[in-house]
C-alpha cells in the first residue's frame, strides 16, 4: 500500500512539486544572499536605530526590516517619495530598494503558480503530497531495512539512481517535512481555511497625550524593545499622536508624548503558529537555516527526477519481460517478485531463451497470479526477498491470491530466490511461497535455489540445472546493463605462491574519474557476454590507484585472464559500493577475520585506519614461506598501531591450522572483545564464513547473544564468495 500511495502521488504531483521546489531554491538563494549582505543589527536598541534613522533619513515614515534582517525606510517630502536601505548601527542610506521583479515573479509562482486563490490551493495540496510522500517514503525505508530498529543502519546496495534516491530522502527526510508541513500551514492560512489569529488587533487609541511629542530616542516603550523584535514601525501622521508597531511578539499604539504603551494585544496561539511556520518556510532563523531550506528545495528536485527515473527504468524493464503469450495459452509461467528492477532483468533474460527455444511463455508480476492456467505444464518463479524476510512489492498479495486460486495437479515448478545473505532471512520469502507451492500440490520441478547478492556463478548453476531438466541451453547473466564503466590500467603485480597450482596476485590499478573505498566491489567481465566477476577492494580513491587480490584457479577464466594481463594494459569495470562492510569509526575493536585472498578488503581497513581504532586480525594462509600475502605490510601496520595484534593459521606449514582453529583457541580474548561491543568483518569462502560461525556460536552464547542479534546490531558483517 505505501509503495502505490508514494508512486501515484509522485506521478499526479510530480510536476508540481517540481515547479514549487525549483522556484523554492531560487527564493532561498536570494534570501540568503541578502543574510549575508545585511549590516549585522543583533541585540541593537530599536528606539537608538529609530532615533539615528530620522536624524538621516527626512519624512521617513515607516521602517521595516525584512526576514533577512535589511531595514528598510519608507519616505516622502517635497522632492518625492520612496524606499530606502538604511545601515541600523548608522542610520546612514546605503541605497535605493528595488525590488527585483525577477523575484517577484518567481515568488508569486512559488505561492499561487501564477493562478491566483486557485494557484494557492494548489501549492497547499501539493504540500500536502510531498508530506504524504515523505511519510510514505519512510514506511518504505524502514520496511526495505527490515524494521524501524534498523532505520538508520547501513543501506543494502542496490547502486544507481535508486541507492542516491533513498540517500538523500533518509537525511533530507526531515527538512521535507519542515517545508511540506509548513507550506501546507501557509497555504491553507492564506485560503482562511485555518485561523492565523491576525484578526486579533490591539485596540484603537481614542486620545492620546497632549503636548510636544518626546524625541522618539526617548520614548520608554521603544528603548525596551530590541531590533530583533521590529517587523513593522510606522511613524505618527499628522493629527496623530501614536506610533504603530508590529513585533514578533505582538502589535500596539505608543503614545508620542509620553512613550508609554496606549494598547498592545500580544499574539495568540494561532498567531504565533503562523508566525512559526512562516520563519520555518522563508528562513527566517538566519543564514544557516536559509541553506539548509535551499538544500530542501534541491533535495525535492532531487528526488523528483531520480524517482521519476526509477519508476521509468523499472517500467521499461517490465514492460519488456511482460511481452509474451497470453495467459490462457502459456506453457510455461514466469512470475516475478522484483523491488528493484534486477530480478525483471533475469526474468526478460528467461523469456527471451525459452521463447527462442518454442516454449509459449507468459512472463507477468506475481501479484498477477491467476486463479487457473489451462494450458500451463510449468510454473518458475523468480523473487527477491525485501527487508528482513518480506515479499517485494510486486508479489506481496502472492500468496493470498495462491491460497484462493485453483493451481495444481500436474504443474511443475520451480523457485528462485534472490537475496542478500547479510540479512536474517536470507530468502526468507522465496522460502515460504516454496512451501506454499508444495503444499498446494505442485511438483518441484528444482529444489528450490538462491542467488546472494546477484552472484553470477550461483545464477548460473541455476540456469544450467533448469536447462537439463527441460532439454535446454540456458544461460543467464545477472548485473544490469547500464552499470556506469570505469577505464583500469594495470600499474604493477605482486606474484604469491607462484610455484604452487593457485597463485595469488596482488594487482594495482589507475582507475581515474572513480570513487571507491575499501571493501567495495570491482565487477571485471572476461570476455563479451560473460557474466561479471566481483572482487573487493583493498585500497580507497586517495591512494591513487585501485587494488585486488586475485588467486588464479585451475579453470577460472577471469582470475586467469587477469594473472596475465601485461603491465599498461587497459581494461573495463564497474564498481558497486559496499559500504555496510565498513567497519564503524569508534572506540570499539574490530575483529577482521579472512582466508586466502579474502585479506584484501581487512587490508585495506587497517591500512585507513589513522585513528588507530583496535584492530585484531585473524588470518589463514597456505604456506607461510610463498603465500602470506601482505607480510612486511601488516609487520609495519603492527609498529604503527594501525593493527593491535595478528593471528595466523597455515594449512600447509609444519603445523596445519585453519583460521577458526585460532578462534577456538583465543576464544577468552575474543569474549573479551566482544564485551567490549566489537565488530566482526568475515572475508573469505562459504565454507571458512561457516566455519567461522561455527567457531562464533559458543562464544556468543556464553554472552546471551547469538549471530542474529549481532547481524542486526550491524556488528557482524560478511563478504563471502
């Protein structure tokens, strides 16, 4: 329900917000440009200002100061009339005002759209959508973390337009509502819809003092008062014997001649609502609070076009794997569960090779599903599993819609699930509508499989088992086409193990125009149409190069090709940020734990970590003499406190140990660390993470707390191939 309510509030207002955010940004530059042009006047005397601006300024009338603090002077004679800028610390002219009818224009275009009372009751509603889609967009957030607990924590990478737009909206989400719920407030004053309590008015003074009026320096009301305070001061007209004010605080008259208050009415409730909301909306708590308006205002155009791109990227993609046959007449269903268009991108690619090999295939979401198939032999479904265990949007009434429909009998199928293994569920969803398949009836056609963060080999082995099932070649290749590219040239190679059958290499590159951070990703293809490689970085854009470790295999076309790229040689590859590997900056330890190649991305943090953070690192190797990568580094990291102590284990030494056989052994000085609230960063092979866990668990439960609990503390992170 969020999701629709965020997308069809996006498309209906998106124009709209667009315009009132665009002209929102040009008013908070200008406002903020006149901050920082206006003489400094804080905690100054409003009747010493008053007094030095008629000294210079003859027939003033009325003095103003505007939200961005400029006093300006109203003024008429004999040689005409006018509005003046005044210095309040001199009273001395500064200049003409003149208003800039640029600004005007775009003002009232931000206020009304050009369309008067109707205009504003636009913006107002509009308002009312960017706090709806604020609001929504938060519900979605915190849905896609797996719970509000974990609101804040790391974002699972999805890259792209859509990782910027959940960005932005996490930290810009309060200030969005600020202006939303403020404009909404102004708009609806401005309409008479709510009270603004400016009909409250103090009372009119029948009489006034007779006599010399006093110097109006002198005058006792006025000497109380601050600059600060002064919206509007307009000076007696002839036959008058008051002075008129407008504060922050309230209205009233001041006697002439004796300086006293004649009536003051200090502002109401709703009143000083308004008051509020309009210095939230126009900046009127100063030059830092004006930037961070205009930040808003960027951050809506922002969201608006990056969310208008998602949405139109995901229709494209659906819309080319919803082509195929119709329902009635499909052999084969392809149903998708997709949060972020790469499952549709897998799922066109199935399509399209069953398609091309004669199957009638009807491709369509899983909230699609239909009551009965008649021609349906096979049922495959591709889903991913959103947050903490839920179903994406696309599939969320799935299993209601399974529970009334009519499937079963003789229709096979098959699951897959896609996932990220960093999460408690892992697939959690993909799970339960297997289950649900089997308890309707259905025959498995596959036991059910899953894909870890778009991991290529495991997609493939999938592809392969459906393919011998049904007779067929298939081959499926995850990662979205419009991955930006990055050029890399291979600056220098470190050769491990050389002798033996699966040496390590330790590969520089210059890699210009790109970000990067250790732990993140280096996707790298072969060769045309081969799917994409991931290796972690161990080094960060301030280094000036980028660096893997690469450990070549037997029948590894990738980590043979880059063993033999030559010094110079240039080749292309993407990088997706991973930044919830990242250790947290603090005064807790880190515990780094890895195997072979696997050390680079832990290098990589002790090498960044100048503030000397306790790092612990528990390493295993092959053979100590050929294969401990990084050696004479991580001996300069230990003199330098960059790391605090190094565990090794070698599997082909003297005495062969595996890197969990050390964390049995120090089993009481890694309790100690993790009373401490250490975090724990696992890189290496699925079979050493396991062990790895398996050596954990004792540990952790002699503390009360098991993998879970630290998974969602963000305290235990892994990266495993």
């Amino acid at each position: 329900m969020s999701q629709r309510v965020h997308l069809y509030l996006s498309l209906v207002f998106g124009l709209l917000l667009m315009v009132a955010a665009g002209s929102g940004l040009l008013l908070a530059g200008s406002a903020l440009l006149d901050q920082l042009q206006a003489p400094v006047a804080s905690g100054q005397n409003l009747a010493a200002v008053a007094e030095q601006v008629v000294r210079q300024v003859p027939g003033a009338e009325r003095l103003e100061r505007s939200p961005s603090g400029e006093l300006r002077v109203s003024f008429s004679g004999v040689d005409g009339e006018g509005v003046v800028r005044v210095d309040p610390a001199t009273g001395l002219v500064l200049g003409d005002y003149v208003p800039s009818p640029a600004m005007a224009w775009i003002r009232t275009l931000h206020r009304d759209l050009l369309l008067g009372d109707g205009g504003r009751l636009m913006t107002g509603v509009g308002a009312l959508a960017l706090a709806l889609l604020s609001l929504s967009g938060l519900f979605l957030l915190a849905r896609r973390l797996g719970g509000w607990r974990r609101l804040f924590s790391p974002l699972p990478p999805v890259g792209g337009a859509g990782q910027w737009h959940t960005r932005v909206a996490r930290w810009g989400l309060p200030l969005l509502l600020v202006l939303a719920l403020s404009g909404a407030y102004l708009s609806a004053a401005s309409q008479g819809l709510i009270a603004d309590g400016q009909g409250q008015e103090p009372a009119y003074p029948e009489s006034s003092s007779v006599g010399p009026a006093a110097p109006i320096g002198q005058l006792h009301a006025l000497r109380r008062l601050s600059l600060d305070q002064l919206r509007e001061l307009e000076l007696p007209m002839p036959g008058d014997g008051f002075y008129t004010l407008h504060l922050a605080q309230g209205d009233g008259y001041v006697d002439a001649v004796t300086g006293q208050w004649l009536s003051y009415q200090p502002h109401g409730s709703a009143r000083n609502l308004y008051e509020l909301a309009y210095r939230l909306h126009t900046g009127g708590f100063g030059p830092i609070w004006t930037l961070l308006l205009g930040a808003a205002a960027g951050a809506t155009l922002f969201l608006a076009g990056s969310g208008l791109l998602v949405w139109w990227r995901r229709r494209q993609v659906r819309g080319a794997a919803s082509r195929g046959a119709a329902a009635d007449e499909a052999d084969t269903l392809v149903l998708v569960g997709s949060q972020g268009g790469s499952t549709w991108a897998i799922a066109r690619q199935l399509q399209a090779q069953l398609v091309a090999a004669g199957c009638q295939v009807h491709c369509a979401p899983m909230n699609e599903l239909a009551s009965h198939y008649p021609n349906a032999r096979r049922l495959l479904v591709l889903t991913a599993t959103h947050g903490d265990g839920e179903a994406p949007d696309s599939a969320r009434s799935f299993l209601d819609r399974l529970a009334r429909g009519e499937l079963g009998g003789g229709l096979e199928f098959a699951v897959l699930g896609f996932g990220d293994s960093r999460f408690p569920r892992y697939c959690g969803y993909a799970v339960k509508v297997d289950q649900q398949l089997r308890n309707r009836g259905l025959t498995p056609l596959l036991p059910m499989a899953s894909v870890d963060r778009q991991d290529p080999a495991q997609l493939q082995q999938w592809a392969q088992r459906l393919g011998q099932r049904l007779g067929l070649a298939l081959d499926l290749k995850a990662g979205l086409a419009d991955e930006p590219r990055y050029g890399l040239t291979l600056l220098s190679r470190e050769l491990y193990g050389r002798e033996g059958d699966a040496p390590a290499a330790v590969l520089r590159f210059a890699c210009e125009g790109a970000t990067f951070a250790p732990g993140d990703l280096l996707g790298v293809r072969p060769g045309p149409g081969e799917a994409v490689r991931y290796y972690s970085i161990a080094s960060s854009t301030e280094d000036g190069y980028l660096e893997i470790c690469v450990r070549r295999h037997a029948q590894g076309r990738c980590s043979g090709w880059l063993h033999e790229l030559a010094l110079g040689e240039r080749i292309e590859g993407s990088l997706q940020a991973h930044p919830e590997f990242r250790p947290v900056v603090g005064l807790q330890p880190v515990i780094l734990i890895g195997a072979g190649t696997g050390l680079a991305p832990l290098m990589g943090f002790i090498r960044t970590n100048r503030l000397r953070q306790p790092m612990h690192l528990f390493w295993g190797g092959r053979c100590p003499e050929s294969d401990f990568l990084y050696e004479s580094e991580l001996g300069q990291c230990l003199t330098d406190g960059r790391l605090q102590r190094l565990s090794l284990a070698f599997s082909q030494g003297h005495e062969r140990h595996y890197v969990q056989d050390r964390l049995r052994e120090q089993a009481e000085e890694l309790r100690a660390l993790l009373t401490q609230g250490a975090q724990v960063r696992v890189c290496g092979s699925r079979d050493m993470a396991q062990g790895v866990r398996n050596a954990l668990v004792p540990v952790l439960a002699s503390l009360g707390v098991d993998l879970d609990g630290l998974r969602q503390q963000g305290r235990y992170r892994e990266d495993v191939y």
